[in-house]
C-alpha cells in the first residue's frame, strides 16, 4: 500500500522461482562477460551466462562499436598484440566467417585496431560459449541480490516468463554499470563525480559507399576531421557537429563504413548519464537526430558517400562510462600515463586514455615509447565488501581517467578471462586472499599474455 502522496509504492513480498543453481553466474555478455564465462566453464565450473539482449557483445555489438582496439601496443618499439586467451578465440571463429578486418593503423602508428562484422561477431561468441559449456540465459535482466554474512546468496532476473531467482558459489558482474555490485551494496563512483563523464556516442554505419574515392579523400584517420572544418566554411551554419573531429573508419568491406561523431547530452549540458532511465530514453532520440544531420553532411561533402546509406543504428546509445565500483586497487591516470607494473598483474591494458569531454576528444599516451602500455592489476577485480564477487569492464575499479583507457575492449577481455578464471579455481576463498601467482600460472597455461 502507498499514500498517493508518498512518491513510493511498497512491492507486496512473493516468493520467487529458484531458477537454477550454479559454480559461477556472469551477468552481462559484452567483452568481459564472454570472456569471464569462457574462461570459468573451460576451468570446470558450471557456468551460466545472463544477458539482456538476445545476443552477446555489449557495447561491441549492441552499441554498434565494430571494432577491437586496445588488444595492440607498442613494446620494445615495435607494434604488436599484446592481449591474448578468450579474444583470440573469438577472433578466429569471427574470421572463420569471413567478419574480421585486417589490423588498421592510426594516430601516426600509436594505435592498431581490428574492425569486424557485428552478425559475424554475434555467431562466433555464440558458438564459442556454447562449446566451452556455458548456459546463456537471454532477455533477462539482473535486478536484485539477496545477500548472507558478506556474500551474494543468490541473484534475482526478470524474463519473460516472471521473476526468477538464480544461485551460485560466485558472481561476476561484467554489467558494464555495475548493476549488481550497487545492488549488493558495493561503494561505487560514477562519471567524472561533478555530475558528468565520459560522454556517449550512438554510432552508425553507412553501406554503398564508393570506397576508392572514399578511401582516397579519408583513408587517413584524421582527413575527416578537414572535411568537417572546409564544410563549415564553405557553408556558414549549414552543419553543426555534436564535437571537433569524426571516426569515419572503412569496414572489412570497404563500401561499409562506421561512424563515431555523435556525443549525447542531458539537458545540463553534461555527458548524458547511462544510469538514468529518462535520460537514456531522451539520449536515444538525440543520438538518431545528430546522426541524420551528420549523414546529410557525409554524403553532400565527402568524396565516395554521395549514393551512401544508413544500413545501422546501433541498437542503442553507445555508453562509455557510469558507475566504476570501489575495489582493492583504483587503476589511475598515472598508471596509465606512466606505463604501470603490478606484482597482481593479470595482463595488460594497451589503449591509452581516451577522454571524450564536452565537444571534443582528448587523447592522452603514455610517456614511453618502449613500453606504451600498462598492467592490469588483480585488485581492481576485487570489490570492496561482498566476498564471493567480482567485477570486470568497463565498471571495474578505476578512476574516471584510469579507466577511459581500461574500457577498450583490449582490457574487459583480459579482466573478465582473469576474472572467470579465478571464480573458477577458488571455491572457498574470498576473492581478496586468492593466490594470485596461481592465478597467474593458470592464466598463462590458457593462453593469457602476462609480462613478468
Ligand atoms: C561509442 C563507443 C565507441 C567505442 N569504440 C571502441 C572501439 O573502437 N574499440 C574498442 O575496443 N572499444 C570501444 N569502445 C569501448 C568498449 O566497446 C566497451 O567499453 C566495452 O564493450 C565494455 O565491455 P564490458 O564487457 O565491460 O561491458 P559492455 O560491453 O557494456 O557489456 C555489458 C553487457 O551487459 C549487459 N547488461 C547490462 N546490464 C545488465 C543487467 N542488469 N542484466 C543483464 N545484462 C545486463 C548489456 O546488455 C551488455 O551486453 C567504445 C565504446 C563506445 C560506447
């Protein structure tokens, strides 16, 4: 019952189906989740996948990213990758289906990326999971906890078939919002903690693009970024873009293209926040609007776009940021900056700071050139407060900076592989007392690049 007044109603107590119960449940199938779920069913836990699409890829597929970075950098002064396991995996069944791109250089031979087809890259992670033995659970969304004595007891979904309950040994929240951890109680931080963040991007891609003259006019990366500048001038208040500067990237097939230009706001002015149900319903408009304004400039002003079209929006708005759950150990802009090793390291992270601020995009390297890239410590897997939990992604624990480097998918493999891992080998332990050097040896034997 609720006074009308109140603002509340009181949710009348039932008694909810237990659903199943399992080693380790993963929620959340974007890159950490695949990989966490992978790696706990190949290291024999009974492993159960939640999802609440009906496909598996995060922001990967459902936020139209297309593309893998972070997985290269630069040792020793040489490009190379640097991230294996799970990814590679899923890279050769995306590439045994004819979906995987050939690695693309930018910003001057400091990044290499791999671009790929998001129906390939939905089968092969498919495939993958189920081979390895993970149970998917689609349409479901992780909504509530029911903790005992500092532990997750078990977890509760709504379907389409009603509430259920799901329990489990441990629990790895690869949500990318870290909607579990916040519901079990787990400190938190979100955005840039003055009411903004990284801002979100609805991305698209374009088909029948002519891809020679496209391909002469913007092959390189930042050639776009011209086109957009001459168009304002030639046209006065004819195009007004959402930031400075585009990611307009050819796909496997050249005559497809991505497109990364739109940056949501909420009415404040600052990065739409992915956390908040009105705001993303609102951002989800403003990312279809940008993106028609944007395509009517592409194919007036760039060479090869004239006869293009819009064969996607991403399903939805593109979120890089919200919350990032306090752990043992906040991955920092000076780690980043500085090229950090850690004793718990669990593999490395090779994407430098990506800061998509208010109308532009700063781009922060780190200072060395022999080793561009950092490790990636066990501790920020480790939630503070809830024993048999994990975190991995884009919500692990990082500062806003420390993690606009870490959220390339590069980095959400490696934590979720070490994070599935570990859920796996430790049954009694908490996650803050595992042995970690074991954790490692198993995590090299599985194919893991960790550098000592
Ligand atoms: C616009 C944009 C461009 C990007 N460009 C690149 C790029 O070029 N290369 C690159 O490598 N990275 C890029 N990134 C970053 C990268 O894609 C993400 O940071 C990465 O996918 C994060 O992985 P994750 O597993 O932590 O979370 P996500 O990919 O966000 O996956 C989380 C999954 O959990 C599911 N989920 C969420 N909540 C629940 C719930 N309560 N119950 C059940 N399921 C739930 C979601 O549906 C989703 O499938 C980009 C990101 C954005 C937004």
């Amino acid at each position: 019952m609720s006074s009308p007044s109140s603002g509340f109603v009181v949710e009348p107590a039932k008694n909810v189906a237990v659903h199943g119960e399992y080693d380790v449940v993963v929620i959340g199938g974007g890159p950490s989740g695949i990989a966490a779920a992978a790696s706990a069913a190949r290291n024999g836990a009974r492993t159960l996948l939640i999802e609440s699409y009906g496909f598996l890829g995060g922001m990967g597929t459902a936020g139209g990213v297309t593309n893998l970075a972070g997985l290269y950098g630069i040792r020793n002064g040489v490009m190379q990758q640097l991230v294996h396991g799970v990814v590679d995996e899923l890279m050769e069944r995306i590439e045994w289906l004819g979906g995987l791109n050939q690695p693309q250089d930018g910003m001057q031979g400091r990044i290499r990326v791999r671009s790929y087809d998001i129906s390939a890259y939905k089968c092969a992670a498919d495939a993958l999971l189920l081979e390895h033995g993970v149970e998917l659970l689609f349409h479901a969304q992780a909504r509530a906890v029911s903790l005992a004595d500092g532990r997750m007891d078990s977890l509760l979904v709504e379907t389409k078939s009603g509430r259920k309950a799901i329990r489990a040994r441990a629990f790895i929240d690869c949500t990318g919002d870290g909607d579990v951890a916040a519901q079990a109680g787990v400190p938190f931080e979100v955005g840039d903690g003055q009411g903004s963040g990284l801002f979100p991007t609805t991305m698209f891609r374009v088909g029948n693009v002519d891809a020679a003259s496209a391909l002469a006019a913007i092959g390189d990366f930042k050639a776009i970024n011209d086109y957009m500048r001459q168009a304002q001038e030639r046209h006065p208040g004819r195009y007004v873009f959402p930031r400075d500067g585009a990611i307009v990237r050819p796909q496997l097939n050249p005559t497809e293209w991505r497109v990364n230009v739109t940056q949501i706001k909420n009415a404040q002015g600052k990065a739409m926040n992915g956390v908040d149900a009105v705001e993303l319903s609102q951002g989800e408009i403003e990312g279809r609007r940008q993106i028609a304004s944007y395509f009517e400039f592409l194919r007036a002003e760039v060479p090869g776009f004239a006869n293009s079209y819009i064969i996607e929006i991403a399903p939805q708005v593109g979120i890089r940021e919200t919350r990032r759950i306090c752990g043992l150990y906040q991955l920092s802009r000076d780690d980043i900056e500085n090229s950090a090793r850690f004793e718990d390291t669990v593999g490395i992270n090779a994407w430098p700071m990506e800061m998509h601020q208010d109308g532009r995009v700063d781009w922060v390297f780190p200072k060395s050139a022999q080793r561009a890239y950092n490790d990636l410590p066990w501790r920020m897997l480790v939630p503070l407060g809830i024993s048999n939990l994990l975190v991995a992604g884009r919500c692990a624990s990082a500062t806003h900076e420390g993690q606009s480097a870490a959220r390339a998918s590069g980095g959400c493999f490696v934590m979720g592989q070490a994070a599935g891992t570990a859920a796996a080998m430790f049954k009694d332990t908490p996650f803050a007392e595992i042995s970690v050097p074991a954790l490692q040896q198993r995590l090299i034997a599985d194919g893991a690049y960790i550098e000592r």
